[in-house]
C-alpha cells in the first residue's frame, strides 16, 4: 500500500472533516509516553498510587503524551510535509488504560500568510471510551499547521521571517 498523497493548501476547505483515529490504551501506552517525556510522577505508572493517592480509576496519559497524539493525528492527515505551528488544547477528563481514544478534527480556517505559507486552523476532539466509564470528552485541541500550497512546497525549509505560525 503507497502512502496517501500530501494534503494541499488549495484542496482544504473551513468545514471539512478529517478522518478519525482510534487507538486502544494499554498500561504500556501510558507508562511508555510518561518515560519519554521523563515524567517519574507516579500516577502515570503505580496503579495502587492512582487509585489510592489521587482517587481515580488508573493510571493514565500525561499532558506530554497527549500532546503527541494530537501531533500524530495532525500530520497523520496532512502527511509529511505538515508542520505543527501552534497547539492548545483543554484537558477536561482523564484517558485511562482500556479506553479507547477517538481523535475527530475539523478545519475552521484556511489561509495564505504574507511570506506565501499555507495554514490551516483544525479543532480536534479526543474521546474516550470504557465499558465501564461510558464516551466521554478529554481534551479538545485547536491546531495551527503549515501545510504545502504546491507539491514541491516543504513548510518545513522556513526558517527566520519565512515561518511565522
């Protein structure tokens, strides 16, 4: 199977949805992003301290870790060439191991800068889901990614004056 072709400044329009991504969490998803983000703090890995210490149903992802998969989710849709400008995102519930996360994404704005780069404003919305928990919203994210306005366009070769996110 060939990768997708890279998303085009000039093929995206305010409204359109991106396609989802759904990922299974396990202890090791948890406890793998806080290790890489070195963050020891032990409700991310000691369950008997999540639950017992800070009262809630398991270990779960980090800030650090999260941020990441909405940067996977991202350029998951833009391919490659996509840069990650801005990123702010509201953690309103927490992602748990037997979740499933559900990423959802709509553009809500498309323009051309002044040095001729093309961004896209995309809001993402991560869900989770747990037998016993139910669906609930965790997070919600607005995005601002470079994206390239012509096939031999790289956001990523701007630098200085020319990368203004």
């Amino acid at each position: 199977m060939s990768a997708p072709a890279p998303v085009l400044h000039g093929a995206v329009a305010v409204g359109e949805v991106l396609p989802s991504l759904e990922v299974s969490v396990t202890p090791t998803t948890v406890v793998l992003g806080a290790i890489a983000s070195r963050d020891w703090r032990p409700m991310h890995h000691d369950h008997a301290f999540a639950t017992e210490r800070n009262g809630v149903a398991d270990i779960f992802l980090n800030t650090p870790n999260q941020a990441a998969w909405f940067e996977r989710y991202l350029t998951d849709w833009t391919g490659p060439r996509g840069r990650v400008g801005r990123m702010r995102f509201r953690m309103q519930d927490s992602v748990f191991p037997g979740d499933v996360m559900t990423f959802v994404g709509r553009v809500d704005g498309v323009e051309l800068d002044a040095a001729g780069c093309g961004f896209v404003s995309v809001a993402v919305e991560l869900r989770a889901a747990h037998p016993d928990r139910g669906e609930r919203l965790c997070t919600t994210c607005a995005a601002r990614v470079a994206i390239p306005v012509s096939p031999d366009d790289n956001p990523w070769s701007r630098t200085g004056d020319q990368w203004n996110p």
